[in-house]
C-alpha cells in the first residue's frame, strides 16, 4: 500500500511531497501572528448592549455570474492518548461562482485550492444549493468515481462549506444544537456569535467549547469574515482523545465571471463525513488478512477454544466483506463430513455464521442451499434457521418465501425455528403482507384449536417481528384469561415501539399475575425507551412485592436516568 | 424397580448431581458480571446460572455490552412441571429473539435432550463520530458471539405419586468478543482504532431435581467463566518525505490484559 502513495504522489512531483510533509512539522508558524493577536472571544470590541438570543436574521444574495474568493486557514491541534501530537494545518482558496441568485437563495459551484496538497491543484467541484436565511445546504457532485485525494478534497470542501454557511445547524459530524446572538457591529457591519451546545446523536463526541464569529458583507450579501474555535474530547483520562480545531475564512475578492460553464452535478452529496468500505481495506485489523491463512485455521477449528474460532470468524467475515468473491471458494471447503455433523461441527457453525453475518443475496442463497441439502441434520437445520433469525442483513424476499415454505415441514422443531426466522426476517422492514398474514394466520388456527404451546409459539415468532399490524392481535390476548398467553403476548410487544404497544407494556406493570408483570419488566429492557414507562417502574421499584420483578424496575430506572429539564 | 424405572433413576441422580460421573457442584447460583472503559464506553460480559428466586425456572443467561450498547447475548430457560402429566418449558432466546421453544407433557418415565447450536454471529452496533477538522473518526464495533445449549428433562413417575421426581439441566457453552474498528486519513496522516477483546468465554451447568412431595428442588450449578482477555490499540502514521512511507508516530493500548477467572467450587480456571 506505501507504493501505490509513492507512486500517486510521485506524479505530481517531489516538491509537492515536500509542502505535504512540511506542514506537519512547521506550519504553526502561518498561524502564529493571528493566534497570538486576535483571539476569537476578544473579537467584539465591545460588549455594552443587550444582545438577543438565537438572532440571524440574514439572507444570503450575492450577484449572479460572479465570482467570491475566499481564503482559509484551519489548524488542529490534537493529543490521543496522553500523548502531543504534531499539529495539523493547511490553507488555501475557497471560491464561490454564483449560477442562480434570488429571494429563494442561491445556487452555485464551489472549489477549494489546497496549498499543502498538490501544489494548490484544484479540487473537484461541488454545486451547492443554499436556501436566502442559509439553514438549508444541498451539495452535489458529478457523480464521476474520485480518486481517493479527490475524495479528501470533496471532504475538505464539506467542512469549509459547514463553517461559511453560518446559520447552518450541521456539520460533517451530523446535526447539532446551538445559539447564535448579535455582537455589537464592526465597521457598520453586523456580528454574529455561535455557540455550539450538543450534538443530537447520543453517538457524537462531547463538545468541550465552541465558538465561532461572523461578521457579515453587506455589500454582496454574504459572509465576509468568519473564524472559530472548538474543542472536542472522546474517552476519559489518559484513554482520550481531545482536539482543538480553529480556522478563518475571509472574502478576499469579488470578480465578474459571465456565464458559468455548464456541467452536470447528478449525485447528490450528504454534509457528514462517510466511512468508505474501501478506505477500511486499509485497517491494520484488514490490511493483514490472507485467505490461505485464514482457510489453515478454519481446518484447526476443532482444536481451538471458543474465543480463537470467534477471532477466526470474524477474519473470515472481514475477508468476505473485502472481496465478495471468496464466498465461492469458502463454500468449497465445507467438506461433507462437517456438513453430515451439522451443529457438532465448529467448521459448519462458523461457515453458517460467516454466511448470515455477511448477508449478502448470494450468501443467504447458500444457505437455502445447505439446508435443503439431504446431509444436513435437523442440528444443522436449526442453527441455519437461528443465524436467519438473529443476523442483522436484511432478508431478500427468496429467503422470506423459502422460511414461508419451511414452517410447513414435518418435523415441528424446523417449522417452528423457521417461524421464529420468518418473524426477525419481517423486523425492519416494510411490505411483504403476504409473510405478515401467513404468521397471522397460523397465530388464529392455533387459537381456533386451542392449542396452548402453538399459541406461544407463534405469538414469539409475531413478537421477533416487531410489526405493529400484529399489535390488534396482541392487544387481544394481552386482554384474555389465561396468565401464559397474556404474558407472552405482553413480551411480544417489545420491538414494536409505538404509543399502544408501550402503553399496554405499561399496563402490564400492575397485572395481578407474577408471570405477566415480569414478562412487562423484560420487555421493557428490550424495547427502545419510552418515557410513558417511567411512572409505572417507579410505582414498581417502590412497590412490587416480588423482590426479583422490583429489582428489574430499579435496574432499568438506574439505566434510563430522568434528564434534567432545561 | 424395572430397569426403566431403574435407568432413569440413575440418569436422573446422574443429572441432579452435575455431570454424569458425578462430580459435585457446590453452588446454587453463579452471578458474574465484569467490564472496562474504551473510549469512554463500556465494554463488559456477565454471566447469570441458576434458579429464577421462588420458582422452578432454571436459567442461563449471557448479556454483553459494547461501545456502552447492552445486548443480551443468550437466555436459555427451563420450566419443570410442578405435577405429573405437567409440561415443561424450554425457551432459548438469543439477542432478544426466540431462536427455540419446547413444550413437553410428562406422560411416563423419560429423558428429553435438545441440542441448539447457536452459530458465530457478529451484530455491529452504532458507530461512534469523533471529528477532527474536515476529517471524522467514525468509530465502529459490535460483538461476536457464539453458544451451544443442550436441555435435558427427565421425568420419574412413580408410585406413590408423591415420589415421582423431575429433573432439568441447562449445559452452556458461550463465548463472546467484542471488537472496535476506526480509521480516517487526511492526506499524508492516517489514525485508527483497532482490536478484539474476548469478552466472556464461559461453561455453565445447571442442574434441578425436585419431587413431588417436596416443597423445594435441589438446585446445584457448576461453572466457569474467563472475562476480557485482549487488547485494543490506537494509532497515528505519517506519510514520510525522505523514506516515501508511512511512520508510525503513535502505538497506544487502549486495552491490554490478560483477563479474569471465577469458577466454581468444582471447577479449575486454566493456569494463566
């Protein structure tokens, strides 16, 4: 992989390897004279005014066929782990051609010259579509595969557009909540402060301080100078990683252009930054994998304890995902006699795991295959039907019609596990009425007969599904006079996640019957949170006279702390 | 005594009593739960064998917990009869989905053994956004998991009626790994996250026998459990001018060691 860099930068030329180098040993010393004299927080000369909260008020209307220059400087600094680590920065031109200006917004195509890189090459373009108060940003790009430097620049060109679009809540991170007030105005022109408070997903990192300022160009409309600083921590104590970022855009100059050259933007680009598959091929965890390799320890499985088989599964699945094509050559080494064994084989368990856990059509039409092969034992039939139930890969719709078919078979234990697969195979997705009614339908013969165990059966496999046209049904025998039924039917509920069905979760809390209150209690712990359970664990928790149903209450309380109102 | 009667008898004491060469379990119940912090989130496993409190039930139960996210693993539930010509629930969960379920009514003396072998399985689990600059760290992870249960009920009728006996064993298998995967590069800079931690590896027994005549069972659990052996890393390389390859200027374990062991009375962890 070092070779493949060498010989790609090797094109642009040796001095450029130079500017790419240097900038991480020296490249503070461009940013030393503003850092040191103009620091963000000091920007407002003065503060003697009351300033409103959440005050834009902006509309962003350059003229059309013209051309606004930026420049930019962005510098993180960064320490991972305990440790300094050099610092970062690069700086260029950011420039803007407007196609389409109006009340509405505007439109036009961005590009950014990165110094450090490529000696200043421009990057690809992006078109940006900016709605006048500037909250709304759509990007787009030519659709046309990019290299891999191409891609770091159409990166590069997000964050500078995240950071001039200043009324935008959203960066290459995800969406976030912040404040923006009205500084005193420099030079006639109007300031703006924004504070960055949280980011919306719980999976973001905290943001330790935020601040960014804008001054606004009245006279074309736009952003005229903007700079920031923020500072964002993932881990605790010496296991962390912590940066501090800071930039500044400036306009720079405004040229007349004419007509902008006509070019076709057809993909359209997200704001967050996406982890390419690709680019994971080249994760040391990846990087290393040999097929040979990993094909001699799938044929020492037997001697290896239950940990190292699970490290050589997840190698297998890493190489299936880094070249699909490999599922052909793995499945010509199930040799028969682990194929006749079925679940007392660690070579056939790991072979069906790395199937199901890769999900691909191909791999789950191997499967079907394996199955239905007259080797494979109902042990091997039920762990295929239990990799079909809890793999995350979505069901094509064969695998669907072909677990449909199966809970037609002789023996029960296959019926039912294909039911349970049909169930999980149904989560996550919509349509497929046809599925639905078939578990439906046997769910209502099962009662007509008044088979108990059947009924239980399938009110599992409706539960596994966590669709709500099943919720009519459940709200039925949640209300009928058998304790079993109602319990089973209550724990069915957990995936489905509406008003209803966390409301008769609820209600369930208070059943005269132990078996139905610790049924609601589990599936409680399995469903997504939902604050209307909040008051029933507490009357629980304070309550319950079965000490084991009351301790569940405490521990999902405990793990779904009230929040503070603001 | 036919030797009907007299086979299951034996085979019943036999499970009753832990294994079939009847080596002596010690405990009732075994509860283990251990964790670390990796980037500031929980990575843990915890083991629960035994006897539901104030009822017949005999569970097994694996929950794990990745980059904070709680998963529950296994649950595998056995629920005697309390009469004779009752039935006996066998439920086995895994990731909160019913892979398995037998009813069973005792009609005569018997033994009923069911195997389920849960192949590997890998469930990924939010991923975790670190920007720094233009670049984002998304930190990915998940867990892989794997079990064999094997459930055996055995049924003793005789007469008197109060003599008759029930019996249930869950014997459990389980190993689960936890693993986190991060990369971004910018350029001439490249940084990652990486490793495996194996969780949990575990073995449980659980064994019930109970007579009709008696108010309680006798419950006895043989276990072992080895928690978090592994290691997690962190990196950062830098593309170098003079030798036109990656230097790495960062090497940090996030995580490395060589785990914990609880066992049973009965039971011998591994010499480490």
């Amino acid at each position: 992989m070092p070779g493949k860099i060498t010989k790609s930068l090797w094109q642009r030329g040796g001095f450029r390897l130079l500017a790419g180098a240097l900038f991480v040993a020296g490249i503070g010393a461009v940013f030393a004279s503003w850092t040191k004299s103009e620091n963000v927080d000091r920007a407002p000369a003065t503060l003697g005014e009351a300033v409103p909260e959440d005050f834009t008020g902006l509309r962003f209307h350059p003229a059309e066929n013209f051309r606004y220059r930026y420049s930019f400087e962005r510098k993180i600094e960064f320490r991972g782990f305990g440790n300094a680590l050099p610092e970062v920065g690069y700086h260029g031109e950011l420039t803007f051609d407007v196609l389409k200006a109006g009340e509405e917004g505007l439109e036009a195509v961005a590009q950014e010259k990165v110094e450090e890189y490529g000696g200043g090459m421009p990057s690809p373009l992006v078109k940006l579509s900016l709605t006048a108060d500037g909250t709304n940003l759509k990007m787009f790009t030519t659709g046309k595969t990019a290299t891999e430097e191409e891609r770091q620049h159409i990166a590069v060109t997000k964050d500078l557009l995240s950071l001039w679009a200043f009324p935008l809540r959203k960066d290459t991170v995800g969406s976030y909540e912040a404040t923006v007030q009205a500084q005193p105005a420099e030079a006639g022109q109007r300031v703006l402060k924004k504070t960055k408070l949280r980011y919306v997903e719980a999976s973001a990192p905290v943001i330790v301080h935020s601040s960014h300022w804008m001054r606004w160009d009245e006279k074309t409309s736009l952003p005229g100078d903007l700079r920031g600083e923020e500072t964002t921590k993932m881990g605790q104590k010496k296991n962390d990683l912590f940066s501090r970022t800071t930039y500044r855009l400036r306009l720079i100059a405004v040229e007349k252009i004419g007509m902008v050259k006509n070019i076709q933007f057809t993909k359209a680009e997200d704001m967050s930054l996406q982890r390419e598959a690709l680019m994971l091929a080249e994760h040391p965890d990846y990087a290393g994998l040999n097929w040979q390799a990993v094909l001699a320890q799938l044929r020492e499985l037997e001697k290896m304890s239950a940990n190292e088989q699970l490290s050589v599964f997840g190698d297998l699945v890493r190489l299936l995902k880094k070249d699909p094509a490999l599922l052909k050559k793995l499945l010509a080494e199930l040799p028969e006699a682990d194929l006749r064994a079925g679940a007392d084989s660690a070579l056939f368990k790991t072979v069906i795991g790395a199937l199901a856990t890769l999900g691909s059509p191909e791999a789950q039409a191997a499967l079907r295959s394996i199955f239905d092969d007259p080797n494979c034992p109902v042990s091997g039939k039920g762990s295929i039907l239990a990799a079909f139930t809890t793999t995350q890969a979505p069901a094509t719709p064969e695998t669907r019609a072909f677990l449909a078919a199966k809970m037609g078979s002789e023996d029960k234990d296959v019926a039912q596990g294909a039911a349970f697969a049909l169930g999980a195979a149904l989560q996550g997705s919509a349509g497929d009425s046809a599925a639905v009614e078939k578990l439906r339908a046997a769910f209502r013969a099962e009662r007509a007969n008044n088979n108990l165990p059947g009924q239980l059966a399938m009110l599992d496999s409706m539960g596994n599904s966590g669709r709500a046209e099943y919720v009519p049904d459940l709200r039925e025998t949640v209300a009928s006079g058998n304790a079993e039924l109602r319990a089973r039917a209550l724990f069915s509920l957990r995936f489905m996640n509406n008003a209803e069905s966390a409301d008769l979760i609820s209600r369930g809390l208070s059943d005269p019957e132990t078996m139905v209150r610790e049924s609601a209690t589990e599936a409680i712990k399995l469903a997504s949170w939902n604050e209307n359970f909040r008051a029933p664990l507490e009357s629980c928790a304070r309550g319950e006279k079965v000490s084991r149903i009351q301790a569940s209450c405490g521990d999902i309380l405990r793990a779904h702390p009230q929040m503070a109102s603001n | 005594m036919t030797k009907q009667k007299l086979r299951s008898l034996i085979l019943t004491l036999g499970l009753a009593l832990g294994t079939a060469d009847g080596a002596i379990a010690a405990t009732d119940s075994f509860n283990e739960t251990h964790g670390t912090e990796v980037l500031g989130k929980e990575l843990s496993a915890g083991i629960q064998a035994g006897q539901v409190a104030n009822t017949t039930t005999l569970q097994t139960k694996a929950k794990l917990t990745v980059l904070g996210v709680a998963m529950q693993a296994l649950t595998a539930l056995v629920s005697p009869p309390n009469t004779v010509r009752g039935t006996t629930y066998t439920e086995v969960y895994s990731f909160g989905k019913r892979i398995f379920t037998q009813s069973n009514v005792s009609q005569e003396s018997g033994m009923l053994k069911y195997s389920i072998g849960i192949s590997p399985t890998e469930l990924r689990v939010p991923v975790v956004a670190y920007p720094v600059g233009p670049v984002v760290l998304q930190v990915d992870g998940g867990a892989r998991f794997q079990a064999n249960v094997v459930i055996q009920n055995s049924t003793e009728i005789s007469f008197p009626i109060e003599y008759s006996a029930f019996a249930a064993q869950i014997q459990a298998r389980a190993a689960a790994a936890g693993f986190v995967e991060g990369y971004a590069k910018f350029f001439v800079v490249r940084a990652g996250v990486g490793g495996q931690v194996d969780l949990v590896d575990a073995q449980a027994n659980v064994n019930m026998r109970k007579t009709v005549g008696e108010a309680k069972p006798l419950v006895l659990v043989s276990a072992m459990a080895q928690f978090l052996k592994g290691h997690i890393y962190a990196f950062l390389d830098v593309f170098g001018l003079l030798k036109f390859g990656w230097r790495r200027l960062l090497d940090h374990d996030l995580y490395s060691w060589t785990g914990y062991c609880f066992a049973t009375e009965n039971l011998t962890c591994p010499a480490k």
